[in-house]
C-alpha cells in the first residue's frame, strides 16, 4: 500500500506538543517506533541555482528536457541555463526583487520548467498555482502570498486561463496589448502579468518571450548581484495543500528542503550511477512533478520526457517508445489507465526499467501489470508530504521488487520518523499510531499563517502529518490511515470542507456533507448529502447542483454523487454532530459500490 501526501491535518491538543524527547524516557527500549535514515553521504549545501550551474559545468550538451507537445522540442542543460538566466534578467527588468513572490499557473510547459529556474536563480520565490483552479481559487492564492507577478498560458483545451485572470483582475481589459503593467484596486501587491503560448499580443499583459529577449546589461548585472545574495535556506517555493479550514494552506520551501529531496530520491533510485530518460506525465505544479522529477533530474544530470502539456495515455506511450524513456512516473491511476489501454500493445515500451508510483495507496495487482505488462521491475514506492518536500520513505533498491511494494519503504536519508500514540509517546513495532517526521526536509512554515504552522509543526520541529501508520520490525512503514476526511481522488487531496463551504453560498442549501465513495478508477469519488431548504424540495435536482460546481471549484472538487436528503437520514451523534464514518458506509450500500475497493480499510479509520 502507497499513500503520498499533500495535505493538512486535524488539530490535536496541547500535550501532543511536547518534546519527543521528554516522552521517550517514558518509553524506553530498542522496540519502539523511532528510526533515524543514516547516511555517508552529506547534505548538499547549494541553491538549485548552483547544483544547475554544477549539471551544466558536467554534462553541457546532454539534453535536460524533451517536450513532445512542443513539436518535440529539445533543450540541452547549457541551453537550458541559459533561457533560465535570461529570464530571471527578464524578470528583474520589471522590477522584480529578491523575495518577491512570482506565480506560475500552467500545466506542463517548458515555459514552466523555465520560470522553475529563473525564479532559483533570481531569487523569487516561486508559487505553484494549480491550473484546475478557477476564478475564486486563484483570487485566494494570489492575495494569501501577495504575488507580485503572475506567468500563465492564454488557454489550453478549452480552458480560458486568460478569462479566469481578467475576473479577478478586470483591470486587465483596459490596459493595452502586449503592456503587462497593472495597478489593481483588489490586489495593489500585483503589479505583472506575462503571458506564453499566444502568437497575438494580449491586452494588459507582458509577452514571455518578450520579457526574455528584453533584458540589457544593467539587468545581468543585477542577477549577478542577486545571486550572491541567495542562501540555501532561503524560500524558493510555495505549494498550496488543501485545508481542513476550507482554504489551502502556504506550504513554504527552500532550497536546501528541496534540493536535498531530490537528490537522495534519485540517489536510492540508481540514478548516479545509470542515465536515464525519465517519462513525467504527472503536473509540474505538484511536488511529484516538480521536486522528484525535475529537481532530482538535475541532481543527477539525467533527462526528463514531458508527453504531453496535459495527461494523456496515448501520449505517454508514444513518449516512451520515441524517447526509449526508461523510468515512468505515475499515479496509480495514471498506471490502471496505462495497463488497460488498448493503444499499449501498439506500443514497445521495452527500454522501461522502472518507475516512481506514488500519490494515493496501489494494489498488489497493479504492481503486477506494472512489472509484467510495461517492464518496471524496478518500482520504487514513494510516501510523503508537501511539507515535508515531499519525500520522507521510499522503497530500497536492495529489496526484491514484489516485497517493495508491501510497505511504502525506509525511511530517507538524514529524516527521522517516529508513530507516536494520542499522547504524543513512541509506541511498539507493529502498533498503529500517528506518523510523525522531521529533518532538513520540513519546511519553513505555512506562508502568513503563524498560527496554523505551530499546530502542525511542533517546537522541536516534528510534523505531525496526520496518518495511522505503523512500523514494521525491518524498519519500514506501512501507512494504515489517515487524516479522516480527506479524499483522494486520482492522486489529488481534497478535503470535504472546501466544496461544503462553496455548497453552502448556494441559496437553495441547508446542510451540505461531503465523503469518499470507492472509485475503480481513481481510487475514491466525491459524494455529497445534500439537504434542500424547505421552499425548494422538488424543484433542485443532483444536476442542478453538479452544474452549479462547475467552472466554480476545481473540476476534480465537483461531487460525482449528489444524494439529496431529508433531515432524518443524515446519522448525527448523541450532540448532533454528523457521523461522516457512517455517511461513507451509507453512501456504499445507495450506490452499489459494496463490491469496489476503496484506498483504506474503513476499520482502520
């Protein structure tokens, strides 16, 4: 069982917090739950900005990046660098600083993986802006961190990202084509926007690749200048998880959080010793995509394969057999799709050796398409946290492939994990508890949010990630559980708070209460009980209020199953409270879904 985490946790009371220390003299014995990842090898000290700049030094004319849907296009790590600099220049012509914060909302352009460098080498702080977003969503991100400059694309597949940008800054409209500079009165902290993937000027916006052919020398000047400022520990990323509140939460990285993760997940993967072309169909705005894939790439001078701007199966595999990709990341929907697609035996996916799996728990029977039907007989099982960015366990090379996929593997190099009981003590080997983590791994902080960072990261720096796990006597870690809300639906965290919130705007709603159902496919669905205000029984459908969701949240947020109730039905506790254990288990029984397999066993939750 896997389970990569993006997310945020419950809150637990005061005595939690204190010291692991203080709590291990009251357990003492090499039986319990603690382990600490050994390593020879040191932890890198170095920006991304230098480990890129080393890659270079070693491997100029070796490609760094293959973008199918770009006619192929190919970009050397000395190419590579060089647009990355000039756009950090570029940036800096605008009149951007070190610490200003820069959004990047797109799916998987080279554009992207550009602005990922230029904004390390510049010294901005990089936010990932989810692009399934819609307009609401993007207006919270961009106020929460005050981003100073927004990049996307204009549209992509019917997606209007443009149209989305100009309702929260309607300023827009009245600037003037290919002019970038805006003064708005909902968000005077953002002064940019750029704008790729349009052959037309575009009115109250910069174009990408005029702001990248547009820097002078004094510009250069001060890119040297910043980038002998840049600290290790300072920010370079913020990711946003899905809350518990209703509203995503700042996580906060630096560059040592991030350049480290990547560089020892690639180290236990081989890669420093074997070249490899690395298939990333997962979203560069998601850790798995951005740190794992990328980051870990550079650290190890190898090459990444983007398939396609957004996931496609016929691309990945046309990708694959193209390139000669020899590992492939996934979720584990992304892999079912894979496996069961009739275009896979059109396609030699032979030079495959292995692969990342992560995000949302994997079967056994997958696995075992996995190695049988596309070759990875090298799978690595991958657990771990936005927060903690992300990597915290992952599978260990020396184990045999049908045993890695048992747990979700070791712990990392230079982290620590201890399962710790509801009073914050270490318990036994094989005693379920709540999996805690710390290292140079943990971020910063939550961006603005002082409060909520101490609920999560305690004064001895543990996170309390939230999840039932338990350790096993080698070591490694089987997650049983997890934050009792949260869905997981094809690899992406929502949590119930966040639609119900929205649902409850909508005026013919009195109760909103939202579960995980189990979803073949993606692992689990979102399923909504509804109670209609007494005025408007008969006359609101399921319909009415799917349709009601879309184009309003995230596409994947939108309840698959609507169930509209009467007060009666909703099971409430002896104080009223609803039992969502119980909703979920209803749910099942109304929807016929007693047969279909969910990520966890509910008796664990």
């Amino acid at each position: 069982m896997t389970f990569f985490r993006v997310t945020s946790k419950f809150c637990r009371g005061l005595q939690s917090r204190l010291t692991l220390s203080q709590r291990a003299l009251h357990n003492p014995g090499t039986n319990n739950s603690y382990v600490h990842g050994p390593s020879t090898h040191a932890l890198k000290y170095e920006t991304l900005g230098e480990t890129l700049q080393n890659a270079v030094e070693a491997t100029p004319d070796k490609n760094f990046v293959t973008f199918s849907s770009y006619d192929n296009l190919k970009k050397t790590y000395a190419e590579f660098y060089d647009d990355a600099r000039r756009m950090a220049a570029g940036l800096i012509s605008l009149g951007l600083v070190k610490g200003d914060r820069i959004g990047v909302w797109g799916n998987n352009y080279y554009e992207w993986v550009v602005m990922q460098y230029a904004c390390a080498i510049g010294g901005f702080v990089q936010v990932n802006v989810n692009p399934n977003y819609m307009s609401d969503e993007l207006r919270f991100v961009l106020r929460k961190v005050k981003v100073r400059c927004l990049v996307t694309p204009s549209q992509h597949r019917g997606r209007n990202f443009l149209h989305s940008v100009m309702e929260v800054v309607p300023e827009m409209a009245s600037g003037k084509p290919g002019i970038g500079a805006i003064k708005s009165r909902d968000m005077p902290h953002l002064e940019h926007i750029i704008v790729y993937s349009n052959d037309e000027p575009v009115v109250g916006a910069w174009s990408f690749n005029d702001v990248w052919s547009n820097a002078g020398s004094m510009d250069v000047k001060k890119l040297n200048e910043f980038e002998n400022l840049i600290r290790p520990d300072d920010a370079v990323n913020i990711q946003f998880t899905s809350g518990t509140t209703g509203h995503p939460k700042a996580a906060t990285l630096t560059h040592h959080n991030i350049n480290n993760n990547g560089y020892f997940v690639g180290k236990r993967a081989g890669w420093h010793m074997n070249k490899h072309n690395i298939c990333i169909p997962n979203p560069l705005y998601h850790c798995f995509g951005c740190v794992l894939g990328v980051v870990a790439a550079v650290n190890h001078q190898q090459t990444c394969v983007f398939p396609s701007i957004r996931y496609n199966v016929k691309k990945i595999l046309e990708s694959v057999e193209r390139e000669k990709c020899t590992f492939l990341f996934g979720t584990p929907t992304m892999f079912i799709d894979i496996v069961s697609s009739p275009l896979l035996q059109n396609h030699d996916v032979s030079s495959l050796k292995g692969g990342f799996i992560a995000g949302a728990p994997c079967p056994y029977a997958l696995c075992r398409k996995m190695v049988d039907e596309l070759n990875m007989k090298d799978i690595y099982i991958i657990y771990g946290s936005t927060e903690l960015s992300p990597a915290v366990t992952m599978s260990k090379s020396s184990v045999d492939t049908f045993d890695r996929i048992k747990s979700v593997g070791h712990v990392m190099p230079h982290a620590e994990i201890a399962i710790v009981d509801e009073s914050g003590k270490t318990v036994p080997k094989g005693v379920r508890g709540e999996l805690w983590a710390r290292g140079y791994m943990t971020m910063l902080g939550y961006w603005g949010d002082e409060e909520k960072t101490k609920k999560e990261i305690s004064q001895d720096r543990w996170y309390h990630t939230g999840d039932t796990a338990s350790m096993n006597e080698d070591e490694t870690i089987n997650i049983v559980g997890r934050s009792k809300d949260m869905i997981i639906r094809g690899g992406e965290n929502v949590y119930p708070t966040e639609i119900e919130q929205f649902l409850f705007q909508l005026p013919y709603i009195a109760d909103a209460q939202v579960v995980g159902v189990p979803d073949e496919r993606y692992g689990e669905a979102v399923c909504v009980w509804i109670r209609l205000k007494e005025e408007y029984v008969g006359k609101i459908q399921p319909e009415d209020i799917r349709s009601a969701c879309k184009g309003k949240i995230a596409h994947y947020k939108v309840p698959r199953y609507v169930l509209i109730k009467e007060q009666q039905d909703f099971p409430v506790t002896a104080t009223g409270k609803i039992k969502k254990f119980e909703l979920r288990k209803i749910s099942k029984e109304l929807l016929n879904l007693g047969s279909v397999s969910s990520h966890f066993n509910e008796n664990s939750q």
